[in-house]
C-alpha cells in the first residue's frame, strides 16, 4: 500500500504547484483554464483541450491495497462519483480559486446538485447536537431577507420540524439587530447579498468582525454577485455559497451548486477536520453519506459557461442600469429595487464592495468600476392586478421562475418563488403583490426597454374582461399542450 501512498504524494505536490501558478493568474485566465493543465491534458485525456465528461460511477483499482488507501482517504480517489468524480473537481478547482482570487488564503470548494443543496450542506454540519449538551438549545441568525427557497428551508425544515430557531435580522444592514440575536448557542450568522428579489444589503466587513468576536462563522449567499463583483471571502466571510445554476450557469443548461470556504477556519466548533478543509470535510464525510453532490454532466455544463462570466456579468450589470434607469422615470412605476440607481438607501455602501474584478487593469477601463449585478425589480402602480396584466405583457422577456441567464427573465415573486412563504413572511422580506422581478439579459437593452414600455404602457387601455380573456387564451393554447401535459379537453373547459 505504501507504493499508493507515496505516488499520491508526489501527485499532491504537483498539483500544489499547478494550483500555486494557476492562482497567479488573472482572473479571466483562471475562469477559462481552470485547474485543467496541459500536462493532464496530454497524460490521460487524449489531448483534449476541453475538461472531458467522465461518465463514470465508479473508479476500478489495480489492487486490494490500492482499493483500501482509496476508501481510508490516504490517496485521491474517484472511487464513486457520488462523492468524487474528475468532472466535478474541475468544477470545484475553478470555484475555490475565483472566490478566492486576490486573498491571501487557501480555499476550497465541494459542489453540489443545486443552490439549495448548497446552503444545506453549507449550514447543516454546524447544526449537529452537541454530545456533551444535547438537550441545549440551538439556533441562527440569518437575514429574512432572502430567495424563496431558502426561506423555507430554514423556516419549515429547520425551525419547525427541527425546533432549530431562526432568529430573523429585519434590517440587515442594522449591525445591532444582527448583535442582539446572537447567544451562546448561536452556531452560524447566514446573509444573501444582494437578496433576491428585494436588492437588500449589509455591510459584509463589519458582520464579518462580529462573527469572529463570537468565533461562528458568517456564510454568505453571494449567487447575485458572483464572484466577478464580490468575493465575500476577502471581506471577512468564511464560507461562501452559490446557486451555479444561475449567473455561472447563465445558459441554464444545467443545475448546480456549490460551498466555497477558507481554510483553518478560526471556529470555536469542537471539529478539526471540518475547519482545516471544509470543502473537503464535506466531500468525504457528511455529503458522501447524505449524497446532495453534482453529476458529472451538469459539472462540465456550468464550468463551460464560467469561462465568459466577467464580460458576460459586465455587459449584464450595465444592460441592467439602463433599464432601471426607464423604469424609474416611467409613470407606471412607483418604485425600482437596484442598487446601481444612485437613488437607491444601499447604493453607497453596495459601491464600497461591488466591483468589476480587474477593471483596474482592463485596457477598456483602465481603473476600479462599480457593476451592479442583473437583478432588480420594480413594483407596478395599481397593485397585483396592474403587475399581472404587464407581466403577461411581455413579449421578449420570458415568464420563468429563474435568474441569472443570458436571456432576460421575469416572474412575479409574490405568487411564484416566494409564495410559500406566506403574506407574513413576504412583508419580512419586503415582497409586495406588484412587485415584479427582473433578470436583464445579454440582449441588447433598448430591446428589452421595448418590451417593458409596451407593456407598462398597456395599462392605459381598458382591460378586458378576465374571464373572457382567459377563455380565450385556452382556446389559443390548448391546441400546443400534449397528452402527457396539460389537458387540453380541461383548458377549454
């Protein structure tokens, strides 16, 4: 077995060096090569220049000894790709050197089948019961402000069917409201920045020092930003997690998500091993026995689409400027959520830390831009019936509960991403029935300006009657449904 041992030695020192020259490399140079070396390229894959799919469940061994150094975790191993697959690491190798681009600590990454299965496992392993106190209390603060789903999970999954309390920050940027909250059984501080849909924000530096006061750590949902305007990581976060699926993935080809975290974090959590690695920690031990990670397939489909992102994040943000900046002069519109609008409460302190990454050193720049992201959203005068009638509208913008693609995206949050949240929960996280959601895309945004104005401008004309309306639209559509779908004998009804 010592034979094994040794060669992953050396194999570990050589990659420890490619890693070494790949994080000297511009950001644009990590987002397209990746870990991905020539070398590798050359030795095992053919020559392919493109990271290949590896197809694979399982990894065969040449001997008993080789098998038994895999499964202890004395050697790299591709045993079973539940846990570990070479597609899925070429995923993780590019997410860990992005978010930690420009700091001075090692990361790493463990990816997983979706955003949602990210902020489990990013949340979950400070949840354990403590052997020693299992009847203690457990609970952790976390903005209310955040996307749908995450809002149930710590909601329903976490408080109610676990009686693991979520103690709930207002007002994010309140840096006393989030203190108040915190105990001695506080085990994680949780922020989304900026929130979906609302465009919150908080001051990530100073709940990044608070969280170490207490030695818990800060994750931050940074899915919004990615990793081309923030790195959370080098303002004091110690674990980072992304919906991939969305921005990195912008082709919406395939889900995905992912934990981005520091290593030797400085936790007062009684765990060795989850702190010196803890993308590692939970590769190998909590995900490989819960199995939330990511197929190879949908791993080579979001590390594809990561290779464009600053430019494609660029473009998006300014896109997006140009249509807040209608909407906010439209008189149909009584008030637009982005943080790029000057007028917006957050717009200083989001300048402070949503950068363009390397605009300094870009020949089209040539110094520091602020870019601000996609996502934003506008409430419609006349409340949820105004909003749904524009919202049906449009006519370029697609009606999806999804962000982040290169396409530009709409939806009404109030019925679709956060409705099981409840009226109560909504007016949290400041959700109101008119608001609607927009992602821009990479469209050019006199077009998408268009599609808004002809459908704001709607509103003027008379509406028609709804039942008949709909009746109408049924008889439109049915035709286009399958058996397999909707009904049609049921939609002409």
């Amino acid at each position: 077995m010592n034979i094994y041992i040794k060669a992953a030695e050396r194999s570990a020192q050589w990659h420890a060096r490619q890693m070494q020259k790949m994080k000297a490399c511009k950001f644009d140079t990590i987002a397209v090569h990746g870990i991905y070396s020539m070398q590798e390229a050359l030795d095992f894959n053919q020559g392919s220049i493109i990271e290949p799919i590896y197809m694979s469940s399982s990894q065969g061994f040449r001997d008993s000894d080789e098998m038994e150094a895999a499964l202890s975790y004395q050697i790299p191993t591709w045993c079973y790709s539940r846990i570990g697959n070479p597609s899925m690491y070429y995923l993780e190798g590019v997410l860990a050197l992005l978010e930690g681009y420009g700091g001075d600590f090692e990361t790493s990454c463990c990816a997983t089948a979706s955003g949602m299965s990210a902020i489990m496992s990013a949340c979950d392993p400070f949840l354990a019961v403590d052997p020693e106190s299992p009847d203690a209390p457990v609970n952790f603060v976390a903005t209310c402000k955040v996307y749908g789903g995450t809002f149930q999970q710590f909601g329903i999954r976490k408080h109610n069917e676990r009686n693991i309390e979520w103690r709930k920050v207002v007002n994010s940027n309140d840096i006393e409201e989030w203190e108040a909250a915190i105990d001695e059984h506080t085990r994680f501080l949780y922020g989304e920045m900026p929130s979906n849909p609302g465009q919150s924000f908080f001051d990530l530096k100073k709940v990044g020092e608070l969280a170490k006061k207490y030695k818990i750590p800060l994750i931050v949902d940074s899915t919004v930003a990615t990793p081309a305007l923030l790195r959370p990581l080098q303002w004091g976060a110690d674990i980072v997690v992304q919906s991939v699926t969305k921005t990195l993935t912008s082709s919406g080809f395939g889900i995905s998500g992912a934990v981005i975290a520091k290593k030797n974090l400085d936790l007062k959590i009684d765990n060795d091993l989850l702190k010196q690695d803890f993308g590692m920690y939970l590769k190998t031990l909590p995900n490989r026995d819960n199995g939330p990670n990511i197929s190879p397939v949908n791993a080579i489909l979001s590390l594809n689409d990561i290779r464009t992102l600053r430019s494609k994040i660029d473009l998006m943000s300014r896109n997006t400027l140009q249509v807040a900046r209608f909407l906010s002069g439209h008189k149909h519109i009584e008030q637009v959520d982005y943080l790029g609008l000057e007028t917006h409460p957050l717009h200083d302190l989001a300048k402070q830390y949503m950068v363009l990454v390397d605009s300094d050193i870009d020949d089209l720049y040539n110094k520091p831009v602020n870019r601000y992201g996609h996502l934003m959203s506008f409430h419609v005068k006349g409340g949820a019936a105004a909003a749904r009638k524009v919202f049906d509208s449009l006519q370029r913008i697609w009606r999806a509960t999804d962000l982040g693609r290169i396409k530009s995206v709409a939806t009404i949050p109030a019925i679709s991403t956060h409705q099981q949240q409840g009226e109560e929960g909504r007016d949290l996280a400041g959700i109101p029935p008119n608001l609607i959601r927009l992602c821009v895309g990479a469209e050019h945004y006199q077009d998408i300006i268009d599609d808004l104005d002809q459908a704001l401008n709607g509103l003027d004309r008379r509406q028609p009657d709804q039942a008949g309306r709909n009746k109408n639209t049924a008889k439109e559509i049915a035709p286009y449904f399958s058996a397999g779908g909707a009904s049609s004998a049921r939609l002409q009804e």
